[in-house]
C-alpha cells in the first residue's frame, strides 16, 4: 500500500515540476525522446513536450491504478 501511494506521490511531484516549469524543457524534452524511440514513435516538437509529458504521466497513472483495480477485484472474486 505505500508503494501505491509513495508511485502517486511522485508521479504528481513529477507533474507538478513540469506544469510549473521547475525542470528545464531539455530535460523533459530528452526522457520524452528516450521512451519515444524505445516504442518507436515519433518524438514531439519542442512547442507540445510539456503537454505530451503530462498526457503521459497521467495514462501511466492510469493504466497502474486500471492493474490494481482488476488484481483486486480478481482476488477477492477468488476468495
């Protein structure tokens, strides 16, 4: 259960480091550029990297909370 917590803690740090403009658009620019070419898409203008970076973080934090959700409702339907 921290862990839960301790992954949403952060994730809103990150998205809230991005939305105030605390880490640099560089920075930001390049962890976006790496998942990109990890999947094999194109990576995003300069211009779209803060939005595309919170569109992001925040499918992650939906697909993980989706997971968790079916986990527990599969072990509880077993039990």
């Amino acid at each position: 259960m921290l862990a839960i917590v301790a992954f949403h803690v952060l994730m809103i740090l990150l998205g809230l480091g991005i939305i105030s403009r605390a880490l640099p658009v560089k920075s930001v620019a390049n962890a976006l550029s790496y998942v990109h070419k990890t999947i094999g898409i194109t990576t995003p203008p300069m211009a779209q990297t803060r939005k595309i970076a919170l569109i992001w973080i925040g499918s992650i934090l939906i697909l993980a909370d989706g997971c968790l959700l079916l986990l527990v409702f599969i072990a509880s339907s077993l039990h």
